[in-house]
C-alpha cells in the first residue's frame, strides 16, 4: 500500500514488525559481567541509528572520577554526544571535522542562514512562544489547541506506536503529544540547540517527563497521568537518525518553510515512516 503523507499538520504511516532472538545458553561467571556491563550500556535502540551508516546506536556511560557522561555508539563506532536534555544525532556530532568538513558546514551554514540558522539564535528561541508563533493564525493556522485535536484525531490508527514531532521548535506540539499518553515513544527532533533546550525547559515547567531528566523522572506507575516521557534529539531532517520503516506517524507543523533541502527532508521522512 501506497505511504500515507500530510504536510502541514503531520506525516504518517503504520506497520508491525516483531523480531525476535533464541537467547544463548548461560555461561558460568558471565552473569557478574553482564551486570557490570548493563551498568555501562544499554541494548541498541530499534528506532535512533548513526545518522550516516544507519548503524544500530546502543547508549553508554562512562565515569571520570566525578565526572559522569553519556554518549551514543554506533555499530560502526562513531560517538554522539549526550548533552544537557538531549541526544546530539547530527552527523558532524560524532567527532572533530576535517578541514573540508567544516568549509562545508560552514558553507551550508551560510547558504541557509535565513532558514535553518535563523532559528539556532537564542533570540528566535526565546520569542518563539512569546508572540512569533501566535502570528502564524494570520496567516490561517488554527491556533496550537485545535491544531493538537486535529492531529490526535489524524494520527489515531497510529497509536501505541513511535511518534515524532519534526523540527520541533520550542516543543509547542511535543508537550501535547507527551502528556496525551497515546503513544509508546514521543521523540522531538529539531535542528537548533537553543529550540532544544527551550522545549526542555518549556516541558519540565508543564510537568513532562523527559527521558534522562533525572530531575524531573516521573514514576508511570504511580502517576498514570504523567503522559509518555519526551525524548529530545538534535537531527538534520536531510539525514535522519530513524532506522528505515521504525516511526509510525510524524508531525511536522509549521516547518518545511525552514528545511533548506526539502525534497532530502522528505525523502528521509518517508524512509523513517513505515509502510502502511
């Protein structure tokens, strides 16, 4: 069956895939290192990938004296940062650049400053919601409110599956999609370091949980009001880190005006989605 698209308010699709794996035979003395092991790194995620290879990302922890980190492995061995809120899943993340990787970043940096780089400005993050957002009802958007209700009804076949609020911005969507609860994972992904740590701070004053917030963890089971936990990643629409077929349904409002390749964007979204 043919993908289904909706711009403007969402992008969806739906599937099942169930994989499963014959575990090994128990080996003595191994149960101690696998405990050690677990306290170090975590199972590969089957929705997050390297965004270059697509390889399987497992997350690990390392400790330096006092000094706690997290960062993203890929199986082919590129590391991505975990910063203050949120995974950094862009492909320059991973390591230092090269001299002609940073002429191009510096390069795509200019030739999309009016786009992409007008909303990594603290400025644009901190306004966002204090007025610029509102001005999109001028031009016929409905308002955030109903625009929530039209999307909680479009993405309903969906539910119980991966959700992701692409170009996220300020999380204006992904707190609603967090707190209604309908989904298994809530994953909002945007561009701009500073949208990332305004929707951070934006959904822990509304009392989202946000995944690797230990501050502000919610236990689910005493609190079945708490939503689905927020997951916050730094991505490039062109290169998603989303494993191909993984994402049941995908919101991206108000956005494709701000993705400098959007035919790339759209290319990767309808890879990410599954078939349905």
């Amino acid at each position: 069956m043919a993908r289904s698209v909706a711009l403007l308010l969402g992008l969806t699709a739906s599937a099942t895939a169930i994989t499963t794996s014959k575990a090994a035979p128990a080996v003595a003395g191994a149960a101690p290192k696998s405990k050690l092991r677990k306290l170090f790194s975590s199972p590969s995620d089957p929705v997050l990938v390297c965004p270059v290879d697509r390889s399987a990302l497992t997350l690990e922890r390392s400790v330096i004296g006092s000094t706690a980190r997290q960062y993203r492995r890929s199986a082919s061995g590129r590391s991505y940062p975990v910063r203050s809120g949120y995974t950094d899943l862009v492909a320059t993340a991973s390591g230092a650049l090269s001299l002609d990787a940073l002429r191009a970043e510096v390069a795509d940096a200019w030739a999309s400053r009016t786009q992409t780089q007008l909303f990594r400005s603290p400025l644009t993050s901190f306004l966002y919601e204090r007025g610029w957002r509102q001005n999109f009802n001028n031009a016929g958007f409905p308002g955030i409110d109903k625009e929530y209700a039209e999307v909680e009804e479009f993405f309903i076949p969906n539910r119980d599956g991966v959700c992701v609020d692409m170009s996220c911005g300020s999380g204006l969507m992904s707190r609603r999609l967090a707190k209604g609860g309908n989904f298994a994972r809530v994953i909002a992904m945007d561009y701009s370091e500073t949208m990332l740590a305004e929707a951070r701070r934006r959904a822990r004053e509304a009392g989202v949980r946000i995944v690797g917030d230990g501050d502000n963890d919610v236990d689910k089971d005493k609190n079945p009001g708490s939503g689905t936990a927020l997951e916050l990643c730094r991505a490039d629409v062109a290169q998603l880190p989303l494993a191909t077929d993984s994402v049941a349904c995908m919101h991206a409002g108000a956005a494709l005006h701000s993705w400098p390749r959007l035919e790339k964007g759209l290319e990767e979204i309808g890879r990410g989605l599954r078939p349905g």
